[in-house]
C-alpha cells in the first residue's frame, strides 16, 4: 500500500509540474506581453488564448500518460530456473527460459453451493470445466472487478502449487498444461519431460483415432525412444492411420518409414487391400521384384478377381522373364 501511495504522489507531482511549465506557464507569459503593450482584453483574444490553451492541455495529458506508464512497477515471480510470470501493462505472462511463452487466460471454476455434492467424485480441472455452465465466466467478469495486480498473484500461486507437486495435470486446466508441458519440455526440464510423456501415453490409450494421428502428426512421438514408441503403436487400433501415413511417406519417397506404416496396418488387419497394396509399391521401388510378386500372390488369395494385382504381377513376371 505505501508503494501504491508514493507513485500516486509522484504522478501527481509531476502532473502539476507539467501543466505549470506546458499549459500555465506560456499563458502568463502571452498575458505579461498584453499587459506591457497595453493591450486592451477582448473575446477575440480570450478566444485565441483558450484555442492555444486546448492543445497545450491535450499535450500535458499526453506527457502525464507517458510518465506514468514508464513509472508504473513491473512485477516479477519466478517459480523454478525453467518458469516465470511477469505482470507486463496490466497483463499475466509466462515466460519459459526468458522467452514468452503466452498470456495467462482467465478460467472460472465456480461451483454452487447447492450442487456442491455432485462434484465430489471430480479428479481435475477439466472435468470440472465440463460439468460448470460456461455463462459463470462471463458473468463473473462483469460482476467482480479484478485489479491486475491481484489476478497476477492468483496466476502466480497457481502455477506454484502445480509446480510443487511435480506439474500435476489435475492442477491445471490441459488447455495450458499440455502446451505449458511441452515448451517445459524443450526447454530442458526433466520433471516436465516426463509428465509430458505420460500425457501423451493417456492421450494414446484413449483409443481415439483421430486424436492418435494428430500427436503422430505433429511429432509428439520424438519425445520417445525407440522401444517406447512401439509400444504406443501397439495401441493404434486403426490401420487407416498407418495406411495413410505409409501413402505419405511412399509420395515423399522415404521407403523404409512407408513399408514400416504398411506393415504396423497390416498386423492389425492381414487382408486390407490398401497396406498389402503399398507394401507391393515399397518393394518395386527399391526393386526387389521377388518379394514383391510374393505379396501380389498374396493379394490374389484373398482376392482372385483384383484387377489391379492381376495387372502387377504380369508386368513382374514379363520383367523377370527379360
């Protein structure tokens, strides 16, 4: 409080200072020369005074705001060698390793008292998002008045406690967790890392097709070795996401990666057309016709009349004949 007190006089001081040397100041001073001339006052006058009065005054204000932004204290809370928030004009933000991670957003867990027993069985922030009527946020935007200063501190003493207990998910909503997590991660922090990991392998076990392709996509599985990401694969239960990426890889011409694809399709399903199909592909680009031939024989076994193995393993056996 005594800090809020001294920046209020010190604005105030130089408030007063600035309309005295850019306002009142050159208004005497035209004032002294009327009077020396002895020239009589009229509204003319008063009305060219009051139209150089007005934008001395805009200029005044304009200088005060300058000043007080450049007075006003920045705040700083590191929480360990890896994060730290800083309160930036009125604003919460994360910074990681001294680069800006993003703006804190405000999220409102609100629960009624009169419900309060339907929320006992919660076990995170998200769960208790869902089950909260998303109009509570807006409306206790316009009903409480958060100053920066505090909405700062609360952030802060979030993201401590999440930080204590080993960057828990349950403690933080994943809408910034699992981003948090993963620029933790990059940054070289190793509690982080694992968490990260495992936030990844619950995402896996979800079983959710498109949800597995998106963390494959975007490169999620780096985080991991070679041993642990075959056993996520073992949880892959669609074989469209192999095929689709085995096509991706075969047009970009990265063999092995597209014959590995094929393959992981075709142990969960040994008869599609299309992961028995691209595996043919594979081996006539790296020309091992033979081996080729053998999965167009096999192709024909579950389907005799394909025309498209039909026609492949003619053209194979005309080339081997040459």
């Amino acid at each position: 409080m005594k800090l809020g007190k001294v920046i209020l006089t010190k604005d105030k001081r130089n408030k007063i200072k600035n309309i005295i040397l850019v306002g009142i100041l050159p208004i005497f001073s035209i004032e002294l020369f009327r009077y020396i001339l002895q020239i009589p006052p009229s509204l003319i006058y008063y009305s060219i005074l009051l139209a150089l009065f007005i934008p001395q005054f805009g200029f005044v204000t304009f200088i005060n705001y300058i000043q007080k932004k450049k007075n006003r204290p920045k705040q700083e809370y590191k929480i360990n060698d890896y994060l730290t928030l800083k309160l930036e004009d009125k604003a919460s933000n994360i910074y990681i390793n001294g680069k800006q991670f993003i703006q804190c957003k405000y999220l409102l867990l609100k629960i009624p008292v009169d419900n309060v027993r339907d929320f006992d069985d919660i076990e995170s922030i998200d769960e208790a998002a869902e089950r909260l009527n998303p109009e509570l946020e807006f409306q206790a935007k316009n009903k409480f008045k958060i100053s920066p200063e505090t909405e700062f501190w609360a952030h802060c003493s979030n993201l401590q406690v999440w930080a204590e207990y080993n960057y828990n998910p349950r403690l933080l909503h994943s809408n910034l967790a699992f981003p948090l997590l993963n620029a933790l991660t990059d940054a070289g922090d190793p509690i982080a890392k694992e968490v990260f990991k495992q936030e990844i392998r619950v995402r896996f076990e979800s079983f959710n097709p498109s949800t597995q392709q998106c963390l494959i996509e975007i490169g999620y599985l780096d985080y991991f070795n070679k041993e642990e990401r075959e056993e996520l694969f073992k949880l892959i239960l669609d074989e469209n996401i192999w095929i689709k990426f085995g096509y991706n890889y075969l047009n970009g011409n990265r063999l092995k990666k597209a014959l590995e694809s094929f393959f992981y399709a075709r142990d969960i399903n040994p008869i599609n057309l299309k992961s028995l199909l691209g595996i043919a592909k594979v081996y006539v680009r790296k020309r091992k016709y033979d081996r080729a031939l053998q999965i167009y024989n096999e192709i024909l076994e579950y389907y005799p009349e394909n025309q498209k193995a039909l026609n492949k393993k003619y053209i194979l056996i005309q080339q081997k004949s040459k």
